[in-house]
C-alpha cells in the first residue's frame, strides 16, 4: 500500500542521488518539504533522508535573503511541525505571520480574526461554566494535594476538538479527566496502600453503598465521579446514545484497577522490567479512557463499533499512548523520582542496557518517532474507523508534543503554557 506513496520527492535529488543544490534557496520549498517530512510512514525512506537535510538548510538560512514573515515561519516550524501542532494555536500564530505579508488579502486577515474571536468567545464562555463546576467541587480545600489545574485541563481537551459543534463533547471530557487527574493523585501522591484497596473495589462496583468506611476524602471524590456519570448518562439519554456510558465507566475502571497496580509496585518496592512495565505504564497515561470519553459526547459518526474497534487491537491508539507515556517520561522522571514513583521508562532502560541517561531518552525518541509513523499510517485509505474518530486521537497526541517537548508544562504550567492559554482564551486579535 506504501509503495510510490513517496517517490514524488524523487525529483528533488539530482542525478548522483543527492538533494539539489537550488533546494538552498527555495525557502518555501525547503519549508515545504520539512513539513512533508512529518508525514512520513514506516519505509518512507526519502523523507526519513530528507527531513535531517531539510533541519540542516533551514537552520542555516540567510535571513537577509527572505522575508521577516518567513523567517518566522521557519523559527516557529523547526520548534513546532505543523503535524504535531494543535490546529487552533497554530491558527493564531499563522494569521499575525499572514497579516506580515505584504501580499495578504484584508478581507480574509478580517474574517480569519473574526473567526478566531468568536469561537474564543465561546471557549470563554465554556471555561467559566466548567470553573463554577471546579469551585462547587471545593477542590483546594477537599483535595489540597491534587494538582488544581482545570484550565490546563480545558486547554487539553481544547486540543481534543476546539469547533464549536463539540461544546457539550468538551465539557463531558473536561469534567471527567479533572476528577480523574484528583484520582491519579491520590493513588500516587497521596493515598496509602491499605486505603486504596477498598476503593479501587468501590470504583469496580460503582454503587453508593460501596462509600461507606472510606476515609472522607476518598467518599467526597466517589461521590463526584457518581454524581459526574450521572449527569452524562441524563445527557445521553436525551440523544438516544445511553449505551456509551458503558464504555465510558469501564474504562475508568480500568485505569483505576492499572494506578492500583502501579502503586503496589511502588509501595512495595518491585522494580518491573521494562517488558512488563510498558502494558501497564500505557495504561495509566488515561490515554485509553481519554479517547473513549472523548467519543461519548460527540455525534452519529460515533457508533458501537468505533468503540469496539478502540478496545480491540488499535495502533493508533497505542501509538498515541506510546506517545504521552514515553514524551512524559523523558520530561518528567527526574520529578517523579523525587515526588516518590515506580521507575519509568528511562531509569529501566538505562538500568537494563547500560545506557546513560541521555541514551536513554534519546532512543525512547526514536520510539516515539516510530509512534508518529504508525498514527500517519492510519490515516492512509481506507482508514480503520472514520476519520473524525481518528482526528481526536491525532489531536490528543498532539497535545502531549506541545506540553511535552522540552520539559513537563503540564505540571509546571507558569512556563509555555500559560503562554498558550492566554493566546486562547484571554487575548483576542486585534481587528
């Protein structure tokens, strides 16, 4: 299926097989091909050649020989690919680069402000409502230990699907991964080996009941996620799509019944191998039970058999999951191991193969890289579920390249990412 997809990028290399020469000072077409790059699958030999050589000219252009707007563009895409880019900030840096060029056509710079102004609006709107959600909770008080981070976590699932057709979409989700970000940090942070067994059979049982003789910040919690699925289950049954709740709920169990797992590895001292850490450490990146609640609030593209077919053997899911758990454990296991957490990828694979940590992470790149390759090849046709089903997955990835790359901006928010959510949600462009 792959074979030739490539070969048109045979006519930038000259006779001896090499890249051209007058590639140099095709700014654009260098750019271009950079971009391609991105795209590329397993065995896609030319690009894989073409992308180091495309990094080498880029970053060693003459400025004075190509425009300011230009020049920024290359700037901005050899720090972020289009690919792995989430749409909506890339949207918003591309129409300040546009309205640089001399050529640019007033009409559309105005309607592509306005565009992005209304739906910020409404961004705003759905922030504030989910916030008021956030402060009912009392989260500060009930749940100080946990990690208070809704904004961060809208802007997340922003990333998901920022349209405006996924309102009702985005609030399931945002709400739902808040509480579970509170559940990770109990089961990593904060709660005891002897508390955590009775809960984590409360979760499977999913009954009221089950709260009694929980320690009271466990019951406030329990008592949240039920009143949370509760409410989905009222949404769904007004849409006729009361059968996704299921899915919904099981995969929420399951990652409780993976963070228990991972935390009896830790309190009782057991160093996993790597084989045996990854299936479980993809797992508990919620990955699975992100993409499966982010399914749950959209619409009839939606059927029974994309959720079937995610809980089968899905590889861009677990390409996804490869993703955020690997990205996350570059960025963060230095904090991790300080905070008190089962070895990550990074510490098993230099402890296994000697390496030294810099080998270590470098080689979980090319895994990550790898991952990247099999989400491209998912999307080539015919694709494996409908393409809007395989976007959230894409986009979800995407997100873990922004917040990832060059550190953990997710728990270190003061960094890039407040940057980022004021762009989105604060400030609007000027018209």
């Amino acid at each position: 299926m792959l074979v030739g997809r490539t070969e048109v990028f045979n006519k930038f290399k000259d006779s001896e097989d090499n890249f051209k020469e007058s590639l140099l000072i095709d700014v654009r077409g260098l750019l271009s091909l950079y971009e391609a790059c991105h795209l590329r699958c397993h065995g896609d030999a030319i690009l894989e050649e073409a992308l180091p050589f495309a990094i080498t000219c880029l970053e060693s252009i003459d400025e004075r020989k190509a425009s300011t707007s230009l020049v920024k563009q290359v700037s901005h895409a050899l720090k972020q690919p289009l690919r792995k880019g989430l749409p909506r900030l890339e949207a918003r840096h591309y129409i300040s680069l546009y309205q640089e060029e001399p050529s640019h056509d007033e009409v559309l710079l105005a309607l592509a402000k306005l565009d992005f102004n209304l739906l910020q609006e409404q961004h705003q709107k759905e922030l504030g409502k989910i916030t008021r959600w956030w402060m009912d909770i009392d989260v500060a008080r009930k749940f100080p230990f946990a990690r208070d981070r809704i904004v961060e976590m809208f802007f997340w699932m922003v990333g998901a699907y920022f349209q405006p057709e996924f309102a009702v979409a985005r609030d399931i989700l945002t709400k739902a991964v808040a509480l579970v970000s509170i559940l990770d940090d109990i089961y990593d942070v904060y709660g005891t080996l002897e508390e955590l067994v009775p809960y984590t059979e409360a979760i499977e049982k999913w009954d009221v009941a089950a709260m009694d003789g929980l320690p009271e910040y466990m019951q406030a919690h329990y008592k949240e996620l039920l009143d949370l699925y509760d409410e989905i289950e009222n949404e769904l049954a007004t849409r006729g799509r009361s059968y996704r709740l299921a899915y919904a709920k099981e995969s929420l169990k399951k990652l409780a019944r993976g963070y228990f797992h991972e935390t009896k590895w830790f309190h009782t001292g057991y160093t996993p191998t790597l084989e045996e850490y990854m299936p479980l450490a993809l797992l508990t990146t919620g990955y699975e039970m992100i993409t499966i609640t982010a399914l749950v609030g959209m619409g009839d593209v939606v059927t029974r058999d994309a959720f079937e077919w995610l809980l089968g053997d899905c590889k861009i899911l677990k390409a996804s999951q490869i993703i955020c758990r690997l990205m996350d454990d570059i960025a963060s296991h230095q904090f991790e191991q300080k905070r008190g957490h089962v070895a990550s990828s990074v510490e098993l694979l230099m402890k296994e193969n000697g390496l030294s940590e810099q080998e270590a992470e470098e080689e979980l790149r090319k895994r990550v890289d790898d991952a990247w390759k099999d989400i491209n090849e998912e999307f080539l046709r015919p694709t494996a579920a409908p393409t809007p089903v395989l976007t959230r997955i894409l986009n979800i990835s995407r997100v873990m390249d922004v917040l990832y790359t060059n550190g953990d901006h997710y728990t270190h928010s003061q960094t890039e990412l407040k940057d980022h959510i004021m762009s989105l949600f604060v400030s609007p462009l000027p018209i």
